[in-house]
C-alpha cells in the first residue's frame, strides 16, 4: 500500500546544470494520471520542442507547465479588485506627474526661458510616456473591472 501511494505521489526537485546555466524542475508523473490526446498545429507542436529543449524539460512537462502557468494566472474577482485599487494609485500618481509636466512646459513657455533642443525633446518623451502609461492603466483596469463584476 505504501508503494501505491507513494507511486501516485509526484515527485519535484532542482536539477543543477554545469556553471552558468540555470537549473530545472523535473516533476515526475504518476503512471496512473491521465493521459490526454489532442491536435495542434505543425508550428505550434515545434514551438514546443524547442521550449522543452531550452528548459531541459520533455514535451510533456514543457505542455503541463504551461498549462499550470496560464491557469496561475487567472486572476480572481477578489484579487481583481485587489491589482484595480494598485494600479488607481498608478494612475492617480502618472495623472499627477502628467499635470506637473505640462504645467512646468507651460511655465518654461509663459516666461519666456529659452528651451534648448535636447531639454524640448525630453520634456515631449516624459509626456508622451506618462500619456502612454495613463492610457495603458485605464485599459488594464477596464479588463480588472470585467473581472471584479
């Protein structure tokens, strides 16, 4: 009995790889899991091979890994409104770096400081990152909200 269960036990630990390459985690399978066919195209079945090959994993571990990751990172209604109210402190502080900027540009402009060429530039790319950032957290936060409901 103990090595039936103890067979139905999946076993995981690092594998260390010479000097200067990253360890694995081998998962070892029950023979006793399920088994499951399925159908994928060409390119994704090579895609796979060569991920399995860089992570010194098998096809099978390198499928049940992804797997497993993409179910992690489902997110919860109740941590949906947890990352809603992060990335609104997000937005509040890129709004507010936003207003400073503009208000800052509009001053240099009103009193009439000359405004060198590389100075014009990195003002434009700090307002068009902090438009672009503001842009990309409401987004986010919509695709939480659908989530949170």
């Amino acid at each position: 009995m103990a090595d039936e269960a103890s067979a139905k036990q999946r076993v995981a630990h690092r594998v260390p790889l010479p000097q200067g390459e990253k360890s694995i985690t081998v998962c070892s399978m029950a023979r006793d899991d399920p088994m499951m066919r399925f159908r994928a195209p060409e390119q994704l079945k090579h895609l796979i091979e060569q991920s399995s090959a860089s992570n010194g994993r098998t096809m099978n571990a390198e499928i049940v890994h992804r797997l497993e990751r993409s179910f992690a990172q489902e997110v919860s209604p109740w941590a949906a409104r947890d990352r809603i109210d992060n990335l609104d402190l997000q937005l509040f502080q890129a709004e507010a770096k936003l207003k400073w900027l503009v208000e800052k540009w509009d001053n240099r402009i009103k009193d009439q400081k000359p405004l060198g060429n590389l100075e014009s530039i990195l003002y434009e790319v700090d307002i068009r990152s902090a438009e672009d950032t503001i842009i990309y957290l409401k987004n986010k936060i919509n695709d939480l909200k659908n989530i949170a409901e």
